[in-house]
C-alpha cells in the first residue's frame, strides 16, 4: 500500500473509533497489508484484497484471554 492509501485508512480508523491516538504503518516487509498501533500497542493488521477491480479491507484483531482478565477490573 502506498502512503496516500495509508492515511486515508488511519483518518478512516480515526473517525470510525473516535481515537486520535490509532496509527497505520507500513510492515517491514509485506506491501499487502499494514499494521495498526494504539499508541505504541499493535493491535492488528490490516489486509488489501483487489479483487476484480473492487478494493475492499480485512481488519484482523487478535484479543488474548490474558488481556480480557488484566481489563475487567
């Protein structure tokens, strides 16, 4: 992805969850995805499927059960 497609995904992610803190960046290595920070935290990845001419984006979030326990005080 190029950097014009990047941030119109963070202004996206940032409107959608009212988070100014959310960040997009470029992976290391891949050119088909991004990663996504809240802050310094990873959170997930973002995917880019062009298929048949139609863009669409697949947002993977993995929670772990560790975390659900840490935050429900």
């Amino acid at each position: 992805m190029d950097q014009q497609e990047i941030i119109r995904l963070e202004t996206y992610l940032r409107k959608k969850f009212r988070l100014d803190i959310i960040e997009v960046r470029q992976r290391p290595i891949k050119d088909d995805s991004v990663e996504v920070y809240l802050g310094d935290e990873f959170i997930g990845v973002i995917f880019r499927d062009d298929e048949d001419g139609e863009v669409s984006y697949d947002f993977n979030m993995a929670i772990l059960g560790f975390d659900l326990d840490t935050d429900a005080a």
